[in-house]
C-alpha cells in the first residue's frame, strides 16, 4: 500500500465554525417549500426575483447594523489584495441599496423586486442563534406613496397565511419613526433646525424605550430622569429630564394601554354583552413579555373596528405641536385606510405605536410581524412566539450612493423564526418519508435489484438499491430503518428462479411489532409474495395505504 | 431640511466586488426551477438534502483546487478572533467530507445526500468567469461499490434529461484514474514501491495529457520527451522520457483515435449500408477542441454497441503488467455492465480513456458529463458546448478527519453553465411574463385600484398598482412596457361614474404597431371597455389567448 501522507500532519477538526451548524434532509426541504411558496406571494404582486452575490465591498454595506459601533463589527469582513475590504452581506437590503443605484438606469421605476438567502452576521452564537441565517425580503424602490407601504402590509400578511399561519395567530403592526421623532420634538429634545442637538439624550431614550419590555415603565422612566440602578447593582446614568418632558415621552410609550382604556370606555356605550367581551378581550391582560397583549387585537371584539381610528387620533393629539409628527400621523392614516379598503382590518394589520425597530436606517413607516399563539421556550416556560418579519421604509440608503434621494420600502422575514414557529405548532407536514429500500441477497445480481429501483423511479417513487455490505442482511433492514424507509423489497435465489420477489411493509411492520396481538399479527401479514411483474404495483398499493 | 451626512464623506461606489454579478428576473427563477427539478431526481434515487454553511474552517477545507499552490490561494479566508481561519467553501464535497466525519454515528451507511448552492473561488475573474457560482452536487458515502459510482452515472444521465438536454445532445464520459496510474506504471514512470519517485516526470505528463485539446498530439509527445518551444518562443522544460516510455503512453493519449479505428475494422465485417454510416460517423470527424468527436458515440452508429467492450479491452491489454491498472479496467468493466444492464448504453453514457479530471482527490472511477451540441462563441466560432459536470471516486476524503479509510464517490453540476446551454438553445421557457399593471387615473382613488389588484391576485394573476408619479399618463405606460406587461387597466373619472373599467391588450398592441395594416388595426381592437365586474374575466380571456 501506499504510504498515507495525512499521518504525517495531526488530523484537522471535523467541526463547523462557531455559530454555524449543518441542516438534513427535511430541514432543508422544508425551508425550501417554504421559500417557493414566499416567492410565489411575492411574485404575484408583481415582485421580482433578484439574487446579489453574497460578498459585497464594506464600503458599499455601510454601517446600518443595530448595537454595533466599532468598524467591521458584526459583520465577516477581509481584505482583497486588488479589491479592499470585503464583507459578507449582513441583510438583503443594504445590496438592494447598491444594485439599484448600480442599474438604475435599467430598472423600471418604481422597482419592485424580492430576494431570499443566507445572510451573515459575525455576533456571539447562542442557543437557536446562528451566524447565518435565511432571510427573505421584498421592497419597492422609487415610490414615495403610503399605498407602496400598504402593499408591503398586506403582502406581509398574505404571506404569512400562504406558508401556513392562520388569520388570528398573527399581526402586523404599523408605526411611524415620525412620529416618535414628532414626540421628542413635542418633549424638546429633538430641534428640526439643529438635528445634532440632544443626539445623546435622544440615544437613552431610544433604547430605554426598545428595552421596555425588559425595563417595565418604572424602568423607562428611571432611564428618562437621573438613571437607573440595575439588579447587580451597576447604575446607567439617565437623560436627565425634566418632569415634564418625561411626563410627554411617557404618553408614548404607554399609548397602547391608554388607546386599550379608551376603546374599553368606547365599548361602555356598547350592549351589555359585548361591553363584557371588550373589558375581558382589552382589560383582562396587561402587556407583558415581547409581543405584548395580542388578545385586544381579535376580530370578535366590537372595539376592534375603531382601533386604529382612535390610535391615529391619540398619536395626532400627542404631536399636534410638531409637523414631522403630523406628517408621520398622516402617513399611518393612509396606510390605515388603504388597507380597510382591501379588506385588511385590525386583527390582521395594526396601527401600533410600540413598533421601534432596531435598524438605524427607516425614516417613515415601520413594519413588525408576530405570531400571537403561545409556545413553550427551553425553560418550559409559556411565552408569545414573537417576531418573524420586520421591515420599513428607509428613503435615504440609495441616496449614500447617487446623492438623489430615492424613495423605498420593505419588509424581510425571518424564514428560520418561521420555519420553527411552524414545527413548534406540528403544522411542517411530514414530508420526510424515506425511499423503497431494495435489498441486496446476491451481490452478483446486482444489475437485477438496479432494474427493480429503476422501475420504481419510473413510476415516480422513491427508491434505491442498499449500497453497503450485503453480507449481513439485518443491517440492511437496520439500514431502512434509519432511512425511515416505507417499504423494504428483497429478492434471493429461490424467489428469483420462480420468478417472485418479496415486498415488506415496514411501517404496518413497526406498527405490529409495537402493538399488536399474535391474532392481529397472523391477520395482518406485513410481508408479501407476489410475482416480479407485479412488484411496482404492490409497493404503490402499500404507499398508498399509508397516505 | 436637515443637513445630510452623506454629504460629508465620500459617496460609496455602487459597484459589486471584482467577479461577483447579480442576477435578475428570470435568471434567478430559472435556476430555482432548474435546482427543484434536479433535486427531485435525486431525492427519487433515494438521496437525501443537507445543507452546510457557507463558512468553514480553512483545516476542515483542506487543500484541494486544481492548480493552487500557495496557501490560501483559490479561496476567500479570514481570520476570526476566536475561531482561527475560515473561508468560504469552494466546492460542496470538502464540506460533505467533514460533515460526514462530525455526525458519522447519526448518519445512515451508506449515507447519499444531495446539496445545492453558491461556492466561491478566489481566482481571476474573466468573461463569463465569477467568483461565485452554483453547484448542485450528488455524493454517496461509505460504499465501495460500482454500483454506487454507476448508480451516480446513470442519475446524471437522468438529471440532464429532466432538464431538457434531449438524449443525443449530451455524453457521460466515464475513465479511471487507476487506468492512468497503470499506464505510468507499465511506462516505468510509477513505482508501487515507492510512491514518490518520478512525481515530477508524472507532474509534467499529467499536465501535458490534461492540455492535449491545445497541444494536439505532437505537443504533448515533446512535452514528454525534451520539451517544447510555444508559439511566442518561450522553452518548456519536457520530462526527458525515452522513446519507448513516450510510445506506451502516447497508447493511452490517442487511445480514443485507436478504438474508432478497431471499431470502424469490426464494421467492415457488416453491411454495406452500416458500413459507409460507420465510416461517416467514426472516421469522418478527428476530434477537435474540448470535446472532442461525439458523432462517434451516436446510437444510430451500428458500431456504438461494442464501443465499450472495444474500449475495456483497449485498456486491459494497455496496463496487463500493472496490478493497479487491471483492477481499474475491471472496475469499469462493472460500471459498463451494471449500467448495460439497466439500459444505459455507450450513446449515454461511454467508457472513455481521454477524461482526465483536475482535482487532486479522486482515487478511483472519474466521470464527465458533457454537451454536445455546438454553439457559437463569442468570436462567433462554432464549438461544443463542452463540459457541465464532474465527479469521481474519492476514497480518501473522510480519512483526512477520522483516520478511518470511508469509500465516497459523487457528481458536481455546474448549473449555471447548464443553465447558460438550456439558453443558448432556447429551451428555457418564456416565464418572464409582467404583471397586469393597474394604471392610476386618479391619485386619490388608491383604495380602487388596489381593489382591482387584489381581485386578479385572488384569481391567481399576477397583477400591481403603479406606484411612480401618476401625473404623467406616459410614464405608467412605458413603465407597463419596462416590465412587459401583458394587460393595463384604466379608470378615469367617467369610466368610474358608469361602472366600467378599460383593459389594454399590450402584447396584441406592441404586434399591431409593428406590422398591421390600418385595417386590421380596426378590425383587431386591442383595447375594450368591460363594465367593472367583467375586469378579472376580460383580463383572464385576454391572457389565455396569448398562452
């Protein structure tokens, strides 16, 4: 024999990089079911498919990550001898940016286009959280118009019942980044003339208020004024309002409780019994944990209707002293009423002004989906799903690049988030069967057992020949065990000259073996003689009586 | 306004990195057809999906590019601070060699799986050359049997026929690389013994062999002797064999010429009919560029029949001196037999000596499947397509990790060269068709239109507002145009007061324009007015007709 070089060197490490793992067999057929069944939504609203390279240069990502500060965090970045630094794209819409400023002259105007993949994100892995992941976009590029944000909504929500989220185990929620910069303008702490002023006070205020969850109002409103000692005791210096200005940023952030009390009180003018549906459906639970309180959004509560009506009508009075504020309010108005045109109401699609989205880049619109049913999270503890899709409209990040503003919008979904929300509620079908496994009795035959799975090819079933060593035959039926096959077929000598084979139904097998009584077992025989010309025949029959 | 920060640095460059593209449309739904229907051949041969990351550590890659001698070069890498070096993978068969040895105790054995997806290689860049590129692999693991190497073949053959390359318009070539390394024993140039003696005499012939299409014969036979003075006068250094060595090798690089030869002999014995058919067909053509002389293998061809026993027994009296050498004919023999046996004759899938595979890896069987239709080059020289895929027996891939010798052989297609054949052959199917565009007459009728929409969507059509600047009436006609739109519908003021809608035939429209006399103008309208509950069934008739 040859001497092995590899001796010579230590073994390398058969082991992933951190973060990444390794998806089989229904992992990835499912995620590619569900991906086609995405693109086909998206297609049919006229979208377009666009595939960018997944290495883009870092000059032309940008920095547009959420939590990151220092260059090149977060992202998998190297240099090119000829070409600069390069990176892994880190989302689908900052290529977006760039392939539409790169062919914009090619493209029709407004663009619609949609794009799914892998994308890339160099943070620290923890448990479900890898450092690449699906994700799955549509955006609008070049239309100014609300009806371009309506649209995404809409997609959004169509989307998530095509893949299998039925109407009422999802929202859509819709807020307005004016609006938020409407109410620190209206608080003094945003000046339209000077936009650099009070960026810092801003910045606590922003992730006191994305931390609400985590922080409840006390927490919030600690962060807004002197600042906040945590559980370990570390202090985070506050923003150091005053009373007032807090008192404003405050209706904010609990907006929606106060919008849920006014539709209660809406609902005391109401019949006695949908007065006790509306105080059980928006009273009953306080928000809590990520999502929040999903029940007051039901279709069957009589408030539902006029949600997003007195939720404008709030937001409107709370800026009516800053005309960003107004125009953000304007803008969730439209969308508001496009959407009741078509038929998407409250319990689909939300005005809702607790939507901050991490991403440094939207302007106007913003968009968040959840899943509203509740799931079991490792510590067996009950909790809301939560987010699988999010999105708005950036009118500045094609702008980086041609200094013309152009107009965009839209929406990514966390195909991964998806794809586990779906296994989580058993809705993946089981697609996962394995092939016909035809065993080998005589390894000199094994032209014979290759025109037996050839036929079954034919016929359009799945099944191939056992390829190992076929000197111990229970590891071949071990062997389609482990492939999950649904039948197993075998042909030796004695069969062959009478022109027979034998065809086992594994499953009705497992089943008996399982379960049954020596009777049941005698009655119903999982293994069958049955002449070779009718072998194709009688493995359908099987497959078909287990569908 | 606020002040722009974009304008304070330099603006980015909107261009992708050196050799990566971005694809668009159709090219994109194309290869995601084309990849589900390849996958689905191979989940019916009883293959299962897997899918590894992008990212991989540099040890677990290894080193295996054709013609990469520095380290790192052939492929992106980086170091990451806690991880060592990664790098993108380069092809998917380093990634399935590691994944195999990580969960080699979960995986069934022997283990077929099937993987699609980008891989990127840091080379230089040419016309029609990217870095990154799709590969859809096919591998089956842990058994050393032909039947695994056939089984490939003939899923191959398959595959290209499900695509729609029609049998006769592709070849499987299939060689062996023990074939070669007994032919280099027999020479004198390959010493069991000593492995390593003569690598550089065998270096200078393998890549002389593997450039035969360029040099022709008398090139490679100066290469193997003294060397060889190029056409811009530059000496390369030869590998100074004798007259006798050059000769037995020079046996293997013509041996294809030869076997047309012996078969063109075998059918003087014949009819006179197929003997000027097998002259024409055998004889007529010398091989000529990549690819060679493929007439030769055609079934009509009553010679075809025999070409691979001819072939077999070219080779066995070849190498009858090297062990090494026979138990690669006979293992060709297998593979011919078993996939005789099933059908697979010499017309689709073909013994042949001249394949010789670039990567450093294979052991055993290598395969090759080409196209051989001709198409028209850039300089508008007809040629043969060429080659679209590749693999081979690699037995020596798994043991790099585990120590442990795991038999694997395997296909690569290049899809996207596949893809680039369907095309210049005109086979891929229209399936870029536009949406139906619904025209804005009136900016404050959104709601309308997307009314209208949502109709022809819910039809199952695929249909859109416009979403630019309504003003101009021409813009939303010509952006209907950008996106070949089958069908514009209009609602003016007037339409909408009477309850009617137009619906514009474009493609009739675009076909009147170009060639229709004034009178078949008028008796071929390609615009109608329906009233508006007829829009879905007007807009279906007219896209019917144009199926």
């Amino acid at each position: 024999m040859a001497k092995d070089k590899a001796k010579k060197q230590p073994r390398p490490k058969a082991q992933t990089p951190k973060g990444f793992r390794d998806y089989f067999g229904a992992e990835v057929t499912e995620r590619a079911q569900m991906l086609q069944t995405i693109a086909g939504v998206y297609h049919r609203y006229g979208f377009d498919a666009l595939e960018s390279s997944a290495v883009e240069t870092v000059e032309a990502l940008g920095k547009f990550l959420p939590d990151v500060d220092r260059p090149n965090e977060g992202v998998f970045a190297w240099q090119e001898e000829d070409d600069g630094w390069v990176a892994l794209r880190y989302d689908l819409t900052a290529p977006l940016a760039r392939v539409y400023a790169q062919h914009r002259n090619d493209l029709p105007t407004p663009y619609r286009r949609y794009a799914m993949g892998p994308v890339w994100r160099n943070e620290k892995p923890g448990p479900g959280r890898f450092r690449q992941f699906y994700q799955c976009d549509a955006d609008t590029v070049g239309s100014a118009s609300m009806a371009a944000d309506a649209e995404i909504c809409a997609m959004l929500a169509d989307t998530l019942e095509a893949v299998g989220i039925p109407r009422g185990d999802y929202i859509v929620r819709v807020n307005n980044r004016k609006v938020l910069n409407g109410v620190m303008e209206v608080a003094g702490i945003l000046a339209p003339a000077e936009p650099e002023k009070f960026e810092h006070e801003r910045g606590i205020v922003l992730r006191a208020i994305d931390k609400l969850d985590r922080l409840a109002e006390n927490g919030v409103r600690a962060l807004m004024g002197e600042g906040r000692k945590d559980e370990s005791g570390d202090f985070t210096e506050g923003a150091k309002l005053s009373a007032s200005q807090i008192a404003i940023l405050m209706r904010f952030v609990d907006a929606k409780a106060r919008i849920d009390e006014r539709l209660l009180q809406d609902a005391e003018t109401a019949s006695a019994q949908s007065k006790a549906m509306a105080a059980r459906l928006l009273s009953a639970q306080k928000p809590k944990g990520k999502g929040g309180n999903f029940y007051s959004y039901r279709s069957d509560n009589p408030a539902q209707a006029l949600r997003n009506k007195v939720t404008i009508d709030y937001l409107r009075d709370l800026v009516r002293d800053s005309e960003q504020g107004k125009l953000g309010v304007d803008e969730l108005e439209q969308i508001s009423s496009l959407l009741e045109a078509q038929g998407y109401r409250a319990d689909r699609i939300v005005i809702d002004p607790s939507v901050v989205r991490g991403l440094g880049y939207y302007t106007g619109p913003v968009f968040e989906a959840e899943l509203t049913f509740e799931i079991f999270d490792e510590k067996g503890r009950k909790r809301q799903f939560g987010s699988v899709a999010g999105g708005g409209r950036y009118d500045d990040l094609v702008k980086r690049f041609t200094g013309q503003a152009v107009p965009a919008t839209g929406i990514s979904i966390g195909v991964d988030r998806l794809l586990a929300a779906l296994r989580e509620k058993g809705r993946m079908g089981s697609s996962a069967q394995g092939p016909v496994v035809v065993t080998v009795m005589d390894r000199d035959r094994m032209a014979d057992y290759q025109a037996m799975v050839a036929e079954l090819r034919a016929a359009g079933l799945r099944a191939e020949v056992y390829l190992g060593n076929p000197k111990n035959f229970g590891n071949q039926l071990k062997y389609a065990d482990k492939r999950q096959s649904p039948v197993a077929v075998i042909e030796g000598g004695d069969e062959k000259e009478q022109g027979l084979v034998q065809v086992k139904d594994l499953i009705l097998g497992a089943q008996i073996a399982e379960n049954a009584t020596l009777e049941e077992w005698k009655e119903r025989p999982s293994q069958f003689t049955v002449p070779r010309d009718q072998l194709v025949a009688k493995v359908q029959e099987i497959l078909d009586a287990h569908r």
